[in-house]
C-alpha cells in the first residue's frame, strides 16, 4: 500500500503531519490488518501526510502493565518514547483505544508526550475540515449499532466521534440498553481475548452480543480490534455470521468512500 515510515522521512529531512501507531493487532491479527488497511485507504485519499514507525514500533505495554508487569511495562514503553523522541513526533493516531489510552495517558509520566487521536476523532476533524466525505452508499438506511470500546469510552470520555461518523452514513443508528457510560465490556479489556474463560453461566462476549442482536441491528460497529474479535466471536457463537456483519467504523467509512 505504500505506507512511507518514519526512517524515510528522516532520510528525505521531512516531518509527517502525524505518526500512525498500527498497533500489535493491527499489525499482526489477520482481521484486525483489514482495520488497518482500511484507515490507510481513508488517510491516502484524504491525501493526510503521514508516517508509520514500521519495524521500530513495538508493542506498547499495554498488555504487561494491565496484567501487572510494571516493570516491563516501563521497558516497552521507554524504548518506543526513545524512538518517537528520536523522530520529533508530537501527533500520533491510532486505531487501538488500548494503544491510545496508554500513549495519550501514561506515557507522559515517562517522557513521551505526544499530541494522541484515536481514529474515530481523527476521522471526525478530516471530515469537519471537508477533507473526507461520507456518503451513505451501501449503508445507507441499514440498522447499526455501536458497541463502546470501554478504553475509548469510560476511560477518556469520547462517545460521540464514532456516532457521529457513522450516522453521516445515513443510517439508524440503534443504542443498545447498555451504552455511553453504562455500556458492558466486551472482555476484552479484562484479558478474556487470552486465555479460557474462569467458570460461570456465560462468556462475557456472549452477554454483550446477545445485546447487540437485540438491537436487530445488521451491522455491530466498533471502534477497537479487541473488541471487533470478541463481538465476532459471539456473533459466531450465536451462528449469526450470514445476517449481521462486525465492522469498525473506519472499514464502513472506508467501503462507503469506495462506491
């Protein structure tokens, strides 16, 4: 796809407008990859100045500082600071809120302070700025509704940046009971993507799309990797892969640019 890296654009003694942070999902997980694409696909026609760190990117820390690894928490993120630092990176989007929230929130603390969007904001300012449209197309009038990644939502206050890309599809927009700040975790959050579940009635994932269906919704968006796995995990358990489809909210943007 082209993507130039940070080293190129050193070499060349130029600076992107932003730095896009792929992620450990987005980079290695074959579902979360088409997210990835998709966002790129957006960022190119937007014709957006931008940069990936390519093989210098590692992993955040997320995962070792929620499982309560501090200190290689510390590790992984000191190395990855050193390398933005290095490139003189102030802005940095992602499509991964565990990504976001702990570059945005705690990376500051160890040195790293950078201006973090995640993509649905990203995606809002490209459209407020008349950089991207957003057509209804092939969505338009569907039932959709949009499951709040609790590291997007609770965590950092931002729920109305996806709605308000996905209504602009000309869709109906259907809340589920639990949204906004009551919304329920999909587990992801919670390690469940990892490992088997602990003992109990029901899969926590199973719980959360039994709640989307409810919404006779054809579509379950979301806006994290983690949980794009976990809903299509329970939109399988429920064998509803041929009728309701799970999308991030850059795919929808990014199939609807495309008509």
């Amino acid at each position: 796809m082209n993507v130039p890296t940070m080293a190129e654009f050193m070499a060349e003694g130029k600076q992107p407008e932003v730095l896009f942070w792929v992620g450990c999902a987005g980079s290695f997980d074959d579902r979360a990859k088409k997210i990835t694409k998709a966002f790129v696909k957006i960022l190119q026609k937007a014709k957006v100045d931008f940069a990936v760190l390519g093989t210098e990117e590692g992993c955040s820390g997320d995962p070792a500082k929620r499982a309560g690894n501090e200190f290689l928490f510390q590790m992984q993120a000191m190395t990855n600071i050193e390398v933005m630092n290095g490139y003189g990176i102030k802005k940095v989007v992602t499509t991964c809120p565990h990504c976001f929230n702990t570059l945005k929130n705690e990376y500051p603390g160890l040195g790293g302070d950078y201006a973090v969007m995640h993509h649905t904001e990203f995606l809002k300012q490209l459209l407020s700025e008349g950089k991207i449209t957003i057509e209804g197309g092939i969505y338009k009038g569907k039932r959709i509704t949009f499951h709040d990644p609790c590291y997007l939502g609770r965590a950092n206050d931002i729920y109305e940046a996806p709605r308000d890309l996905i209504q602009k599809l000309e869709v109906e927009l259907i809340e589920m009971k639990r949204c906004k700040r009551n919304g329920l975790c999909c587990g992801a959050g919670g390690a469940q993507m990892f490992k088997e579940p602990e003992k109990g009635n029901k899969d926590i994932n199973v719980e959360r799309t039994e709640e989307a269906l409810d919404t006779q919704s054809e579509i379950i968006a979301t806006g994290c990797p983690f949980c794009n796995t976990m809903m299509t995990d329970g939109v399988k358990n429920k064998n509803k892969e041929a009728t309701v489809q799970v999308l991030d909210v850059a795919e929808l943007i990014a199939n609807a640019q495309e008509l």
